[in-house]
C-alpha cells in the first residue's frame, strides 16, 4: 500500500468538523490503497514553523512516504510541504481548502496577503498538482487565467465533498409527533443569523393557525439572547425548541427525521460561490431544503437544478412562509433521481482522489 503524507493543521484526535472530514479521508482513501500518513502541523503557527518542518521530514523518512499532499489554508502548510518534497525527492500534492489570496476573508493589501501570494506562486510552479475541491470560492479557471506559463493540465478541480453514503444510510431516524423543521450549525454575526427565517415562519403560524404539537422549529447550534427575543416578539416561542451543537452522529437522525431541513446562506455576493458541507449532510438525509439564500447564488442553483428544495431570497419573508406551506403540503417533489446521490457521495471524492495520488505517484498525469 502506498503513503501519503497530509499536512494539515488539524489534529485528528480532536473532533470537530475538519477532524472527521480528514478521519474520513483517511479511512476511504485507504480502501483505495493509500494509507494516510498525517503531518499534524500545531499553533503558534510562526513560533513552531521550524519544528513542524523537521516533524514532517521525520514521519516522511520514518513511514517511507511516496507522496506530499499539503492541504491550505493557512498558507504556511503550502511552504512546509514545498520543503519536505524538496529535501525528501517526492511528489507534490497541492490542495486549497480555500482560495490562498482571492480569500474574502483575507485583506488584499495586507502584509500576510502579499507573503500569501508569493508561497501561492512557489507551490503552483513547483509542485506536481494543483487541486481544490469544487465548491470554494474560487472560479474554475482561476488559477488557470492567473498562471498563464504554467500548463493548464497541472491545475484539476476535484469534486464536491459529498456525503458518507454508508454513515446516512445505516443511521437510524429520529421519530417526530409533529412537524419538523430543523436548522443545525453556527450562526455568524451581521451575516448568517435566523431572524427571516423566524418572520417567515411566524407568517406561516398566522397565516394556518397550527396547534403547538403540531409544528416545531428547532435549532441545534449556538443560540443568543437577541435570538429569543425575537421568538418572542414574534409570539412563536411555544413552537420553537433550541439545543446546544451535537456530534455528527447524533445530528444525522435528526435530519433523517425532519420533514424540513433549513440552510442559510445570506445575499453578499462574497460568498456566490461557495456550497458549504452543511449541504452534504442535508443531501445525505435526504429531507427537502429550505433554502434562504441569494438565488444567484451557486448552492440555490444546486439545490433547485437537483430538486433538493425551495430557494427563497432573504429579503422575502412571505415568500419564506409561502415555501413553508408549499413544503409541508407536499406540494414540493424532492428528487428520485439516484444518479445525483451518487455523484454527490464522499466515495466519489475519494475515488477521485485516489487516481490523482496514483497519477503523480508514477509521473503519469491523469488530466
């Protein structure tokens, strides 16, 4: 079995979302033969940059890795893995998480961004592969327009992260009485917050006059104080049960069990692009979404295009509840299309993946 030695500032011990997506890479990938090899690279990032260099020169020597696989950001990872390929002779894997400059996190004219660009430069001349998986924020060609001397064949666009298929489909279903509507994940300040949601919902309990145990709105993830007060404001709270963040395996059930299950995704164009994992695991439930999101943007388009659900502009807060009573009413076709189940699954990624290890493992590429 080959190795592949993965840099990456996550530890996998630690749980959290990053961890299990990189614990499920490692477990798939070594269905296909590579064993994943993991140079944890610690914070202070700075302070600890020599030592993660030597760290991951050592495992690569100890383990007899074939190839270097650096996953950014942050985009010290990209310098670390150059290093190591150089000293060791091997392959090198390339991989953004998320765009390195073009970041709409990232200040343009800020001193990190401008040493960003310099190691974004070094790691596309001079590795093997680029690669990014689809659904960052980054256009298909951008590297490609950005990096006109360099071969277009070097740059390769893997796909979406998907979904476990397995893990969904052996986890049992939680039994609602009522219906149930489910939003889980974080909230972020100013960008990503429920309070459309919340009006359009109470448009819908006005409007159709349900009894308590016959709806619910619930939320799993971080909740505030202002949260619940609108609740409150808007005379909802008997409908509306909230519940600190759960382990992955324990939120699947619930999503399974949902008649409804809600993404928000907000109006700045900053994010057009991108297609969170939230999606992957709403897709894996397999239970309509409710989509309050820009519908220019490229998650609304996937999700109408595969029938996944209704997208609703945030601004539109009738509209919110008109989707709520179109949805609830059955009045909405989830799709029966198993194709798209399966070329948004975790075990198409991997594949994927698996052939791009194998390609520049032998020289050989694949694109």
């Amino acid at each position: 079995m080959k190795k592949v030695l993965l840099i990456s500032n996550v530890d996998l011990k630690n749980g959290g979302g990053r961890s299990e997506k990189f614990a499920t890479r490692k477990r798939m990938l070594q269905e296909r033969d590579w064993d994943v090899v993991v140079g944890h690279v610690p914070e202070p990032h700075i302070l600890l940059f020599p030592y993660a260099i030597l760290k991951c020169l050592y495992i690569g020597m100890r383990r007899d890795v074939d190839v270097i696989n650096s996953v950014s950001n942050p985009f010290h990872l990209q310098l670390i893995g150059y290093i190591v390929s150089q000293v060791l002779g091997l392959p090198w894997l390339v991989e953004f998480r998320d765009p390195m400059v073009e970041n709409p996190d990232r200040d343009p004219d800020a001193f990190l961004t401008k040493i960003a660009a310099q190691v974004e430069k070094l790691a596309v001349q001079n590795s093997d592969q680029v690669v990014w998986g689809d659904g960052i924020q980054m256009a298909d060609d951008h590297l490609e327009t950005k990096y006109p001397d360099v071969s277009a064949e070097k740059f390769y666009k893997l796909p979406f992260l998907g979904f476990e298929s397995e893990k969904f489909e052996s986890a049992p279903t939680t039994s609602y009485d009522s219906l149930t509507i489910t939003y889980a994940g974080s909230f972020y300040e100013g960008w990503i917050e429920p309070y459309e949601l919340l009006e359009g919902f109470s448009i819908y309990v006005e409007q159709n006059n349900p009894n308590q145990d016959e709806l619910t709105l619930q939320f799993y993830g971080d909740w505030t104080e202002q949260y619940q007060e609108k609740v409150e404001e808007l005379g909802v709270s008997e409908f509306i049960q909230t519940y600190d963040f759960v382990p992955h395996d324990q939120i699947i059930p619930v999503l399974k069990g949902s008649d409804i299950v809600v993404y928000i995704g907000g109006d700045d164009p900053q994010n057009k692009l991108s297609v969170p994992s939230k999606i992957w695991d709403y897709m894996g439930a397999k239970t309509p979404i409710l989509a309050i999101v820009d519908p220019s943007f490229r998650v609304a388009q996937l999700i109408e295009e595969s029938d996944l659900g209704v997208v609703i502009h945030p601004d539109d807060t009738e509209a919110i509840a008109g989707a709520i009573e179109i949805m609830i009413s059955k009045e909405f076709n989830y799709t029966s299309d198993k194709e798209i189940f399966d070329e948004f699954s975790r075990a198409h990624k991997m594949d994927v993946l698996a052939q791009t290890l194998d390609s520049i493992s032998t020289n050989d590429n694949l694109y």
